[in-house]
C-alpha cells in the first residue's frame, strides 16, 4: 500500500533522537553561546581553557615558558612528601615566595636526618593535569646555598593510568614513583641550582628524591619548585549552566562550529531535565533507611556543615549525560522527551602539547511541542538475534488533549536500513508513503491523520540489529505544520499485546561456546608512547568439534564498524589485540567504542559485547 518512495540520509547515531528534514524546520527558535551577546565565560564554567586568546572563540589554555608550579593548586593538584616533618611548608615551594622552604631546618626532628639512610625524601607535585613541559628547576633560598640537596633522582609521569594519584601513600614513595619516567639523575652535584631540560613533552606529575644518596648527608631545603610549560593544555572541561528554554520544548538539530588539529578531538554530551536543578539535595537526619531528609536547595545551603547530606543525580526528572556527539557540526539534539531545561559540556582532549580543538560557537533549536501531552511506544520483539533480520513491529499510542491537533507521520531510527511492511491504525490497514534512509524511516499517511486520544498507531518493518541496547528511538510529526520540530515518543506501555514497555533491543549474552571473556584494559592511548597503546581481548572456545569462524568487531557509537579481525578456530584460549585503528589503519579519534566478540557456529551465532574507551 506504499506509495512516493524515496531514499534519503537521517545521519543519526544510534540512540538518539531523530530529526527529518531539519532543514525544513523554519519555525524553531534558537539558542546560541559562543556570540558577542552570550559569551561562553557568561553561559557556563570552565577549567583549562580560555575564551580570550580569540575573539568568540573557546581553546584550551596557551602556555609559553609560565611555570605551571605557581597555578597547581589552583587546578586542583597538590604537593607533598613522605617526610612528614614541616609539611605544612609544601605549598609555600611553589607559590614564588622565597621566605620560607621545606623543610625547616631549624626544627631539631629535621637535624636527625642527617646521615641516617633509613630517612630518604620523596616529593611528589600534581600540577592539576597534563602539560607540555621542557624543563624544571629547584634551588635552595639565597644565602642558604650550602643546603642544597648533593644528590637526586627526578621523575615524571604524564597521569595515564594512574586514575589520579590517591594520597596518603604507604611507606617510603620511592618505592611508587622509581617506575615513572626518569628525566634526571645525580649521584654527586656540587650546583645548588637545579635546572633540568626536557624534550617537550606531557607531564602531570613530577617527582624529587634524595634516594640516590641514601640519603642526602647534608641537611638540604628546596625554595622553590618550579615547573615550565610550553604548548596547549591537553585536557579542558567546559559545562553549561542549566539552560531554561521557557516551557517544555521539542529540541532539533545541535549546531556548533569547531576546528581540530590532527591528534585532537572535543566531544560535546548532553542531557535534559524537567525542573531547573539536575540534582536533589539532603539534610542528614539520622532517621530512616537513608537517614536523610530531601531539602531544597535554599535550605540546604542554609545547612551546618554537620547537617548537610548527599548531594545525588536527580534521576527521576533528568536524563543522564549522552553518548558524545559525532564530529560532524550539526546532529539532532539527543533526548527521550520533550523538555524545558538543557545542559551540555564539551571535554577538550589532545596528546600533544601542540595540538588543539577549539569551538567557536553552539546552538540549539526548539520549539513549542505539537501536543500538549505525549506519544508512547514500545518495540516487539525485544530480544533478537544478533546480525540476523528481524520482524519488527512499533507501536505508538496518541495521548492527545481536545485541543491538540492531528499527525499524519512517523519517523523511527534504524542501525540498518529498514524495509516497512505495513501501517496500521487502531488494527487497519491505511495507505502511507515512506522516506527509506540509511539509519531510518519516515512514514506519512495524510489521508488518515491520527486526532483521537488513544488511538493506536503500528508500524511493521525488517531490519537487522548489530550493537546490543540499540534504541529504536522514534518521533511524530504534522505534515500540515511545517514550522515545527517532530515531537519525540516517550517509551511506555502502548498495548497490551506487547510487554516490553521499551524501544530497546537486546540478544542474550550468556553464550555457552564462549566463556573467561576478558579484556585487558578498558581504556587506551594509542599515541605511539608504549603504554596502554593496545587493548588484549582474551576468551575460551568451548565445545567445538570442528573449527569454527570467531571475530573481533570495534563499532562507535552510531553503530558503524570501524575493525574487524577473524580466524577460524577450534576449543582453546585466545586472545586478539586492538591498537586503536580503524581498518586504514588510521587512529580513531577519542570517544566510547563497543566491541562484539562472535563465534559463529551451527547452531547459530555466539555473541559478547563490551565497551571501551580511547583516550588521549
């Protein structure tokens, strides 16, 4: 019964909201950060970045010979020592005042230290996250110059993998930094003046000791540690404040100019809420399960310290962060429903100081929802069949007011491109027409407009699945009004002849061929340094008379794939690496990837399915 057929592209990642023909959408407001009226510093907070190196324009912060040292603190890091003694004076080593040093050699406990070689010094500085640095200094105060430490190891680490050192530390810290990178060593120096020069590169943490010496004989102090940088920050964290959009609103395409600069990337997530506050606060009580009471926000800022509760994700009225968006300048606005507040945060990363991503401008299009209440739909069949095509059936239930107009229009987001069957409404066949595309469909039935509440509309179509959780997500829309943004359909119990309340699908992962799936690391950084530059996908085969094919597949998130690796094999332990390429052998840019490990056998295909995350 279809009619007017036509192919289009919905370019639409997996799991997000879909919007057809945005370019059609006249009637949209818009809000856009990044212009002379709405300055990024003014829309949101950030940290390493700057706003003002480029007009309208937001990049991570520019260094050139600025010792990090003085802004650790600032940034959140710290400094601090395994030799307790005066460690309160850590801070005053790198703040560029020269009246004070660590330790105080005035203090009798720091006079016992001398020639006992049970008592070496470690220093460890955090300079907040990760920078090109070249060199570093430390020297003693002017006319203590004799009290100089004689003999040193110095260490850096550029932070991957450490997951944010964690203090205190037991023992003596040699025992945990003599693995970073060494970058320097004296077994005997009679130069009270420290300088070390680098070959540019990322650092986090740095690390002193007087072990070498085991330890120093002489009573020594260091006056001032300094640190100097070069290049662009390598991590920047951008965050919007809540985003009032006036009432609730159907959200369209999210636009934003940016440029990379190879071995850089920026990844922009989103979320949305219903209430002006995406957490919820409370008052400790003592009473109760929780022994918690929920307060506002007022009154919990009211609080004592003693008082003041948990502060938790609201998650009955915001979504969660979103998968980050492709880097393609214009996406739809991800969303499960219509919504008044909007959020989003951009994290800029880079593995090399002279790398940058910068963002000039991001907006957002809404606009008033076609309908005072909601659509909701679930999917059949839930549970499916791996890479196998499926019979689909989606069914949407009209929740309308009297006043509320009529659709005549579905649109539904597919991994694959989709073959629709039949459309029904209230159990009727009707005619429709229908845009096929490669990640979705759209179907339009002018002649039977749907304006009774509670009227049922089904859709029937083939499709294959690949990513296990993909969400079938789906909006309707009005031909008639062209202005206005598809509306969203909020997941729930459309009819009774489906159960599963959702649009996502799944596959059971509890395979009996495949068993001790296991993977390395979830995390890596393929930047050519030697660590964490490959992920080891390790599993047993079990049961197999004969050889079988087994795979490896690496999909983003929009459900492309990206590798793929396969063998032919037969009972035993395996393992396959990825280094973080795709099949050009190109590194992929940072991001969540999921990887789909399948044994294909007789009886069928065995699946697991992971994910894990490049970073640099």
């Amino acid at each position: 019964m279809n009619v007017n057929r036509r192919k289009y592209s919905l370019l639409l990642p997996l799991g997000c909201a879909l919007l057809l023909f945005a370019e059609s959408v006249l009637g949209a407001d818009r809000w856009t950060v990044g212009t002379a009226d709405r300055p990024w510093s003014a829309a949101g907070s950030f940290e390493g970045l700057d706003d003002t190196a480029e007009e309208g324009w937001l990049q991570p912060i520019f260094v050139s010979n600025q010792n990090l040292s003085l802004s650790s603190m600032d940034r959140g890091g710290w400094i601090n020592s395994d030799f307790r003694i005066g460690v309160e004076l850590l801070p005053k080593i790198i703040n560029g005042d020269h009246s004070a040093a660590f330790p105080n050699l005035s203090d009798r406990n720091v006079e016992r230290r001398v020639n006992k070689a049970d008592l070496p010094v470690t220093l460890i500085l955090d300079l907040g996250g990760p920078f090109g640095v070249d060199s570093l200094s430390f020297y003693p105060r002017a006319g203590l110059e004799q009290a100089f430490m004689r003999g040193y190891q110095v260490w850096v680490h550029d932070g991957v993998g450490l997951d944010e050192l964690k203090l205190p530390l037991r023992g003596h810290w040699f025992s945990v930094v003599k693995d970073w990178k060494l970058v320097a060593e004296k077994a005997q120096t009679d130069n009270p003046f420290a300088r070390i020069k680098l070959p540019l590169q990322v650092v986090r943490y740095v690390a002193i000791s007087d072990t070498i010496s085991l330890p120093d004989p002489t009573l020594w102090e260091i006056d001032e540690l300094e640190v100097w940088g070069n290049g662009y920050a390598l991590v920047g964290h951008y965050e919007s404040d809540v985003i009032d959009l006036g009432d609730r609103a159907s959200l369209g395409n999210l636009t934003w100019s940016a440029l990379s600069d190879s071995g850089s990337a920026l990844l922009i997530r989103t979320r949305t809420g219903q209430t002006e506050d995406p957490f919820v606060y409370n008052r400790l009580t003592g009473l109760g399960l929780e022994g918690e009471q929920r307060v506002t926000q007022a009154q919990y800022k009211k609080l004592r310290p003693t008082e003041k509760g948990s502060i938790q994700p609201d998650t009955e009225n915001w979504s969660g962060w979103s998968a980050p968006y492709p880097s393609t300048g214009k996406e739809p606005f991800i969303a499960l429903a219509p919504a008044q507040y909007i959020q989003f945060r951009i994290d800029f990363q880079s593995f090399s100081p002279l790398f940058r991503s910068r963002i000039d401008s991001l907006s957002v299009e809404f606009s008033t929802p076609l309908f005072g209440r909601e659509f909701i739909a679930e999917l059949t069949p839930q549970q499916v069949a791996p890479g196998k095509k499926t019979a689909f059936t989606y069914a949407v239930r009209a929740i309308l007011e009297p006043e509320d107009g009529g659709i005549d229009g579905l649109q539904v987001a597919t991994p694959l491109p989709a073959e629709v069957k039949e459309v029904r409404i209230n159990g009727n066949p009707v005619e429709y027409s229908e845009d096929v595309g490669a990640d979705g469909f759209a179907v339009s039935f002018p002649e039977n407009r749907i304006t009774e509440h509670a009227t049922l509309l089904e859709v029937d179509f083939d499709t294959e699945v690949l990513v296990y959780g993909t969400r079938f997500t789906g909006r309707v829309f009005d031909t008639e009004r062209e202005g206005d943004i598809p509306q969203i359909i909020v997941p729930g119990d459309a009819t009774p002849d489906i159960d599963t309340n959702d649009l996502l699908v799944k596959w059971d992962l509890d395979r009996s061929l495949l068993a001790s799936v296991d993977i390395s690391q979830h995390h890596l950084t393929p930047n050519g340094d030697g660590v964490n530059d490959s992920v080891e996908i390790s599993y047993r085969l079990l049961q197999v008379i004969r050889s079988i094919q087994v795979s490896v597949e690496i999909f983003d998130l929009s459900g492309q794939r990206i590798w793929h690796r396969s063998a032919e094999q037969a009972n035993g332990q395996y393992a396959i690496s990825w280094q973080g390429l795709d099949d050009t052998g190109q590194v992929v840019p940072p991001g969540l990837y999921v990887y789909q490990l399948v044994a294909d056998a007789d009886q069928g295909s065995n699946v697991y399915v992971g994910t894990l995350a490049v970073v640099y």
